[in-house]
C-alpha cells in the first residue's frame, strides 16, 4: 500500500491541505489569543489574518512552481 504511486499522490495532497489549513488558522488565532490578552482588539487579529494570506500566497506560490516543473520535464 505505501509503495503504490498512487498514495503517494494523494498523500501528498492531503498533506498540502493540511499545510494551508494549518497555515491560515494558526496566525489568526494566535492574533486572537494575544488580542484577549493584552486587549488590543481587532488589531493582532487583523495582523495574524494578512500574515496567513501572506503565507498561503507563498504556499501558492510554491505549489505552482512545483507544477512548472513537473510539465517542463515532460
């Protein structure tokens, strides 16, 4: 089963949803988190939704790379 080529695929896609899961959600609660501690609402969440953005645009970015990659070789 984890020689087959197809799991590999598509354990590579879930692991790049987790990635932009984790990517956005993590920024943003922390924001949230800090906002309730040092009571600076809305601003450190604000903050920490562009950061996510800011690392799903990179995230993005990389993926789309990867795929130029992949069709330039074949």
């Amino acid at each position: 089963m984890l020689q087959d080529p197809d799991f590999k695929k598509y354990a590579e896609y879930l692991g790049l949803g987790a990635e932009i899961a984790v990517a956005l959600c993590v920024p943003i609660f922390l924001g949230y988190w800090l906002d309730l501690r040092w009571d600076t609402s809305p601003w450190l969440l604000l903050a920490g939704i562009l950061l996510g953005i800011g690392i799903l645009i990179g995230i993005f970015a990389r993926v789309i790379k990867n795929v130029s990659n992949l069709n330039k070789r074949k």
